[in-house]
C-alpha cells in the first residue's frame, strides 16, 4: 500500500488564470495551460498550500493521494 500526500488540484472550471498560485509555489509546480486554466504538475508538487491560501478565486484545494 502508498503512502498518502497532498497535493493541490484547481477546479479548472472556475479558474479564471490570474495567475496568483504561480507566483507563490516554492518548486514551480503551477502553470497556466493556454491562458485558460492553472494546471498542477502533481510530481512536483510538494502539497505546502501557498497556492490555495493565495488563490483569489478559492478553487485551489488540497487533496489527499496515495502514491
């Protein structure tokens, strides 16, 4: 069995790619996908919040996730 670990997952429905999650992440896990969404590079991702905590818009969430 995985060990579990957050990580952050954007509801790309809801995004409006302000880019404000970009800025914050320490290890450059967040881009923005054609200007449209943030997208998460879950391998990177170190599952600290500055995202979520940054996101204006609220549709950044930590998750858990077994690797």
């Amino acid at each position: 069995m995985g060990r579990k670990r957050r990580k952050a997952q954007v509801d790309s429905a809801d995004c409006v790619a302000c880019g404000c999650c970009v800025k914050v992440c320490p290890v450059r896990a967040i881009g923005i996908d054609r200007g449209i969404t943030a997208r998460v590079d879950r391998d990177k991702c170190v599952g600290c919040g500055k995202c979520a905590a940054e996101c204006p818009a609220s549709v950044i969430a930590l998750q858990e996730v077994e690797e």
